[in-house]
C-alpha cells in the first residue's frame, strides 16, 4: 500500500505545483519518511503540503526534503492504512506523527 511513483524535492514551486486531488502524501527527511498524512476537499494535497511548508503544522514536518503523493477516493482509509503499515514494518510511528495529536 505504500504510495508510489516519484518523490518531489519539497520547494516551494514543487509544492505549489502540486495537484489539488484529494489523496495522501508522505514527507521525507533525506531518505527517512517523517510524516504521512492525507489532503482533503477542494485543496486537497498541494494545501496539506503548503500548510507542512509553511510551518503550520510545525517544525517537524517544516523540516521536509521531499514528497510522495497520490490520489485516494478515501483519503482517510488510505492514510490509516499506510501508517499501519509503517508502524508494523518499522514497530513505531513516522518521528512526526508520533509528535502530533
């Protein structure tokens, strides 16, 4: 279920290119995956990762080197199941979700 395809460099013109679907995304710090999270409603993902960049959702994620995205027709669904599968590969959390309510 891990999501696939390319991993963007977190710029700001990356970021602000990103598509308005709704679906999921993971930030990466180098290679380390740091936070999976989910982009819903007419933003969709490229507000998600806008708010990471900007530092809404706070300095862990402000910290991101990269992303994965990809569309969901269920982004929570999606989401749940990628972090379970993140924990059960790994035994805990991505450093940023584990940080976050």
């Amino acid at each position: 279920m891990s999501i696939s395809g390319d991993t963007y460099t977190s710029t700001e013109e990356n970021v602000n290119k990103a598509p308005t679907y709704e679906g999921v995304y993971a930030l990466y710090d180098g290679n380390e995956c740091i936070y999976i999270g989910r982009g819903e409603g007419k933003e969709g993902v490229r507000a998600r990762l806008q708010a990471h960049q900007r530092g809404d959702e706070g300095k862990c994620t402000q910290s991101a080197t990269g992303y994965k995205r990809e569309s969901s027709d269920n982004p929570k669904i999606a989401e749940g199941l990628l972090l379970q599968e993140y924990k059960t590969e790994h035994g805990k959390l991505p450093r940023c979700n584990d940080i976050m309510p």
